[in-house]
C-alpha cells in the first residue's frame, strides 16, 4: 500500500502549492481508517519540503515516480519516499529514502544502534542507514515482482536537519553505511548525485503500480537463505510424535490451500518439542514460498529463535516472519496461507499496550488465516488476560468454518526425559495429586539450596562448565527499580550478600544466551517457551508454606508485574474465584520456570517454611534407573 504517488512535477506542485501533506493525510485517513497524529503531519510537511530541493533537478527526469509512505509486506512499518524509473543500464529502480528530523545524534555500544531525541526524551532506536536498508531487504524479499523482475534497490537517509556527521558516521557503523549512505542537511547535492546515478529515465510511476499490486511472498532468495540456517543444526532435529505432527501440519497447510480452511491443536507438556515442531514448519513453508509466520505472545522466543537461526542477534529479512500475537487486528480474512501459533495458551483477548484493540486473538489468527497451527499447554497459562485454550480454539475455529483436528506430543525431552520429574513437581507445588509423585529419573538433577547467595554461585558455576547454559529466574516479586535507575538492584536478600538486577538491560529478550546476562535475574516473560541446561529458581514470597499446605499469595506479587492485574477487582465480587484463578497462575508460573533445565533445576525459596518442606519432599525422592 503506497499512501501516495505521482511522478515528480506534479509532486513537486504539490509541494509548492502546500498541499502535498494535506493530500497524504486524506490518502492515510482512506486507507488506513485513522487520522495521523500532528506531529507526523508536520514531519511530512517539512522533510518532503526538503526532498522536493533534492528532486528540483533538471538531471533528475521530471516523470520518475515519487511515493510516499509505502506500507511494507508482512509489516506494519512504511517506507518514507521511493524514487522508480530505469537505472543507466534500462532496468527498472527504486530508490529508497528514509527520512529524519533529528538535530542530534548520539553513538551506543550496541550494533546498529544509535540513541537520539524522540517523545521528548533521549531514546535508542536503530541506525538509519539500517532502517533504510532493512526495508529495501523487505521489499526485496517480501514483494513478487520486486523479487522476479529484479529491480534493483538502493537504500539511503537523509537526515536534513543534522549537521553534525560525528555520532551518525562512526566507524562503528560503517557496514551499515556501505549499505545505504546518510546524507545529512548541508549534502542535498550528494543526495542528487545519488538519485541521478540509479534513475537515468522515468516511468510516471509505472513501476510503483506494479509494486503496490504485486502479490506478497517469500523470495526464493530468502527460502532457500532460512532452509541453510536450519540445515544442520542438531537442536532442531524431528523425533516421533514430532515429526508425525510436523507432516500432519504440512498436509493441513496444502488442503488449506486449495480452499479448505484447517485448524491443528498440539497439546504438549514443558519440553515435548513444541518449538521444535513450529521452527521446523516455518521452515519448510517458507522454502515452500507460503505467506507463513510464526507467532508468540512474548518476544523472547522470537528473539532467540531468530537468533538460534541466523547465529547473531542481527536482524534481517528473517525477522518479518516472526510476529507478535496482536499483529492481525486488522488484517483481512485469509491474508495468511498459515499461522504457526508456537505458546498459544499465552494468548489474549486485546491487543496493544493499553489492551484496547482487536477483539480476541484466537478469533483474528483464525480470521486471518487459511490454516492455522497452535501449540498448546494450558498449565502454562501465567497471565491473568491468558484466555488460549483448546475450547477457546475450538469456537472459533467452528465459526470460522474451519476443520479441527488435535494431536498429541506425549514424549518429554527436557529435564533428562524425566516424566516422573513433571508429576513429582505437580504434586510438589499442589497443582494435582499424582499417583507416581517421588521419582525421577537418576540423570536429572534437582536440588534445594539453604541461601539465595549459594544458589546464585550455583549457577554461574554451571554456567562457566555448560557454555554459557545456565540462568537463575525468579518469581516476580520485585519491583523494577533498575528500569529507571541502572544503578540500582531489584532483587536484595540476606542483608545485601545477594543483589541482583532483573534482565532486559542490555541483552533485551536475547537474556537467555547473551554473553553477561547470566549476572541478571530473568522471570517468566522472558524464559517461557525457552529452555537451559540448568534453571537455578528463586521463589519469592508469593508462594509459601501454611498450616502444613502450599499456599499462593498473591498479594506478594511486584507492583511493576501485570501478571494478575485484574484479581483485586475480581475479589471485591467474586473472592473465591479471584484467589483459585490467581493461586492456579502462581502456581504455574513456577510449574513453567522449574521446567525450563534440560539436565537440571535448583530452587531456593525465600519463605523458610516452603525451603524447609521443599527439602523434606526430597528426601523421600528416589531415582529411577
């Protein structure tokens, strides 16, 4: 979607008469249902009076087509200004151009970041000789006729109101520059130069007609890119039931297809695979060229499946096949071939920070799709707003007109195979009373420490010998105070001998494998759907041990946790079902985090009672061979 185009002498006019931001306002208001806010109008109305000086060439043929604001495939995100005609050998070219109102530039240690002023704050953002190039990646690998045409891409920012080239063009950023060079307010004429070196004839915006109509799909390019990242890495290798619900899926994805919209539940405890199975489908259906995407409601498993990947924390092209749960507010029925729903049970009814759009997640990935894959654990549910459940799924499914099939992954891969292990714990933490409640299996080590210190140091020793595979989590029953403050520590125990910060500092939702971050606490939002070798868990005060019973106590939970937002108001009408849905999300909360070792978990508790029942509990723990 192009919110507006014309070739250049009438964008031109359009400039000089003042009207050119009113006419991208009623497009942007037309197409996308929604007035934009001010300060985006006044950005058109000042950059696009810098680009027209640029555009004001005589070099530059008055028909090549101008658009703005191009909404790129599989993302919400726009392109600022294309450029299309014909290069100087007679195939077709766009030039990208991104666009900034930034007076100030600062550099940052991280890759491809830089941190400038935005919402009246000093804010970190990415570099815009990436962004630049990122989005042309997109178009490259996202838009059909882009992709068989080949039309050549070439990517760059204008940031007309900096005059300072210092921060923008630190070295540190040079691979980034190669890319797609920054032109800054006193280079208007290397920014002609540029324009005239890739467009030597128009096209009356030809070309961007074909782009806007052209159907969206993975490039082979791109395919053929994701199937190598795959191809032979052991983690990800299908076993059993795996590989029967990884060729179900595929089956359902072709019967979709051809007009019969499919619906898959996989139900799968902690460890069973059911990530493995949605990176493997991914995968495949993308070298396959279908509109696929897999879906989480946290970040973190993106992140780091992402990462797993493309073996760096880089984005690339890849990213745009990994997307957020709230992404299908408004997409139109069927814009999707097939939706790889990896947490489910961590779905919501709204959407966006304020949880004021949409109407239910289950219904609009229903919606959207033709087929529809859901990998499903509802003892996982950790959230108050968590409403992903196999009946959710069914209804929706129903009235959508799609057929339902389920499947079971029953075969346990993490903590050692150890199914005993997931019914000693369930018993252990009063989730249900299971008939083998003290065995596990001898190669899976689970331990209670006396102190929060020794756990910590427990840990980090792990770590060093598992290559960097070990992480302490934590209840969050802790303020984050060190989101505002760096300097100070969230998590104070044992008269200070053990401080820690929560996570997402520095290494964001990549904590699980960042180099440092085994020195910071994570919780459930960064952990679930993610697994270790060893998981070292600090139980805080909302969990504790009462008159001889495991007891939740939900009102221990950090002031900053969104977890159970909504459970003081249940129980001024309704006290009984407040406490069980609130006990049951404490419940499996620690359920989840003590499940996330593959070879082992240790547990401190901050209630003595609890640690001191805990330990009990072991003793009368036997080991299967």
């Amino acid at each position: 979607m192009i919110i507006y185009y014309e070739f250049k002498q009438r964008f031109l006019d359009d400039v000089l008469a003042d009207r050119v931001a009113e006419r991208v306002h009623e497009a942007y208001q037309v197409q996308l249902g929604r007035r934009a806010a001010p300060a985006e109008y006044d950005s058109w109305r000042n950059s696009l009076l810098r680009m027209r000086m640029v555009l004001e060439d005589p070099q530059i043929p008055s028909d090549v087509g101008v658009g703005i604001e191009y909404q790129l495939p599989q993302s919400s995100k726009r392109i600022d200004v294309l450029i299309s005609g014909r290069g100087p050998s007679g195939g077709e070219s766009i030039v990208i151009v991104e666009l900034k109102q930034w007076s100030h530039v600062e550099t940052t240690g991280k890759d491809a970041i830089v941190r400038t002023a935005l919402g009246g704050s000093l804010r970190e953002t990415s570099h815009p000789s990436y962004q630049a190039w990122s989005y042309a990646s997109l178009l490259a690998n996202f838009n059909e006729y882009v992709d068989s045409a080949r039309v050549e891409l070439s990517p760059c920012a204008y940031l007309h109101n900096l005059h300072d080239s210092r921060a923008v063009s630190d070295p540190r950023y040079r691979e980034h520059l190669e890319r797609a060079p920054v032109f800054l307010g006193y280079e208007a004429l290397k920014l002609r130069t540029f324009l005239r070196e890739r467009i030597a004839t128009g096209d009356t915006g030809l070309l961007l007609k074909r782009v806007e109509q052209s159907p969206s799909r993975p490039s082979k390019a791109l395919a053929d890119s994701v199937c190598a990242m795959l191809a032979g890495k052991p983690e990800f290798v299908l076993i059993d039931e795996q590989k029967l619900v990884y060729e179900t899926a595929l089956d359902l994805s072709d019967v979709a297809a051809k007009g019969d919209r499919q619906t898959l539940i996989v139900h799968g405890g902690p460890g069973t695979g059911k990530s493995v199975v949605a990176i493997n489908l991914l995968v495949e259906l993308t070298r396959r060229r279908r509109k696929v995407h897999y879906v989480s409601k946290n970040a973190a498993p993106r992140a780091v499946y992402l990462h797993k990947l493309t073996g760096s924390g880089r984005k690339s092209s890849i990213e745009a096949l990994f997307l957020g749960s709230g992404s299908f507010v408004d997409k139109t029925p069927e814009t999707f071939d097939t939706l790889i729903i990896d947490e489910a049970h961590r779905l919501n009814e709204k959407s966006g920070l304020y949880r004021n759009l949409g109407d239910n997640q289950v219904a609009e990935i229903i919606r959207s799709s033709r087929c529809n894959v859901f990998f499903l654990d509802e003892s996982q549910q950790v959230t108050w707003h968590d409403i992903g459940s196999a009946k959710e799924i069914r209804r929706h499914a129903r009235e959508a007109g799609s057929t339902i099939l389920e499947l079971d992954l029953p075969s346990q891969f993490r903590c050692s195979g150890s199914d005993g292990y997931i019914a000693w714990l369930d018993d252990l933490l009063g989730i249900r009373a299971t008939a083998n409640a003290s065995a596990i299996e001898h190669s899976f080590e689970f331990r209670v420490i006396e102190s929060a210190s020794e756990l910590r140091d427990l840990i980090i020793q792990h770590n060093i010998a598992s290559g960097n595979r070990a992480r302490l989590v934590a209840g969050y029953c802790w303020d984050w105070k060190s989101k505002k403050n760096g300097e100070a520590y969230d998590i104070e125990l044992e008269g200070g001998q053990f401080r820690m910060r929560w996570n997402l500092a520095d290494d964001g939702n990549l904590w699980l494998v960042g180099s440092e971050s085994v020195n910071e606490a994570g919780c459930i939002h960064t952990c679930q759907g993610l697994e270790l070798d060893y998981v070292g868990v600090l139980v805080g005060p909302d969990l504790v041990f009462r008159d001889g019973c495991v007891t939740a106590v939900p009102e221990a939970r950090a002031r900053t946790d969104k977890s159970l937002h909504g459970w003081k108001k249940l129980a001024k009408t309704n006290p009984v079902d407040a406490m069980e849905r609130a006990d049951r999300i404490i419940r499996n909360t620690y359920r989840t985090l003590m499940t996330r070792g593959m070879k082992g978990c240790f547990i401190h508790c901050v209630d003595p009672e609890l640690n001191a029942y805990f330990k009990s509990r072991m003793a009368h723990l036997s080991n299967r061979s």
